[in-house]
C-alpha cells in the first residue's frame, strides 16, 4: 500500500488524437480574440501538413495592414502552448521582419500573449486556462483539409487537495451532507 500522502494521478490519458473543425475554430478566435483586442480583426485560418498559416487585419501604431503568418512545431509546455512563426507577410505577400509581428502582439491580452523575435517563439499564458497538475502535451499537430488534427501525449491529472476543494470550503465555509 503506498503512503497516505503521496501524490498520485487523479485521471490518466493514452495518446488520442482532436480533430478540430478550423471553421468553427476560426469563428470562435474571431468572436473571441478580437472582442478583447479591436487592433485584430477578420483572422482567418488554414494550412498545409505540419504549417498552420493565420491572417488577418491588424491596426499597428494606427494603421490597419493584411498579416499572414506561418506557424509551425505547436506545444503545450507547463501550461504554456508556443509555437514557431515560420514567416509573415505583409500585404501583397511581400515579405516582413518579425519584429513586426512582435511590436503587434507583444503583450496582448494583459501580457499573455509574448513574442521573442530572435528565435521567432510565440507564447500564450495559458496557466490561468488549464488546472495544475495538468501533465498535458502535444505531440504534432497537421493541417489536413479544413480540419486542424492534434495529436495528445500521454497525460495525467494530479491535483493537490486545495484544486478539490469546493469553493464553500476553500472560502472556510462549512458545507452540511
């Protein structure tokens, strides 16, 4: 028998695959996304095989300009997802230094979003969005059709006994059965 305060997986997980409807997803990112930021607007998303390609309209330093960014190698880190900006174009397709990209979303969202344009990395804070404890990862993500398919490490779910909590006990409140 293990000891009584050792911490073991809640839910544990195979490898499984999502297949999301990039449809559907880009209708939420753009009821979502750019309900909170009005410098983003009309994003669209697509890709080929292991490239998810986003554009959209974004307003840098006043002025609205066509973006078109290729992303490749989507993760999912200690509840961060990031991603590498493979290139980004400008209107016409004409080619853009990343910094670009970088002056546009740098700290969007209050700073959840970050871009290091030395290494072309974007984060997105998602420790607010996924519970700890949560051991999640992904694998590889393709593009195929007009379906984004996501493929799941292993994974398990260890919550410490303050995540179980009920919030009338975590407030100190007494709950009657």
């Amino acid at each position: 028998m293990s000891a009584p305060h050792a911490r073991r997986p809640l839910v544990n997980w195979d490898p499984l695959v999502l297949r999301l409807d990039l449809d559907a997803v880009q209708l939420v990112v753009n009821q979502q996304l750019t309900a909170r930021d009005a410098n983003l607007r009309d994003i669209r998303l697509g890709g080929t095989e292991a490239t998810l390609v986003v554009r959209g309209v974004v307003r840098i330093k006043g002025v609205s300009t066509g973006l078109t960014a290729r992303l490749s190698d989507l993760r999912i880190y200690r509840r961060f997802f990031g991603c590498r900006v493979e290139a980004l174009r400008g209107p016409l397709g004409l080619p853009l230094p990343l910094g670009i990209l970088g002056s546009a979303i740098d700290g969007l969202d209050g700073g959840r979003v970050r871009f290091a344009s030395g290494d072309g990395v974007l984060t997105l804070d998602l420790r607010d969005r996924i519970p700890p404890g949560l051991d999640l990862a992904i694998v590889d993500v393709r593009c195929i059709d007009r379906q984004l398919i996501v493929a799941l490490a292993h994974g398990a779910w260890t919550p410490t006994t303050a995540d179980l909590l009920l919030p009338a006990e975590a407030a100190g409140t007494d709950l009657e059965l």
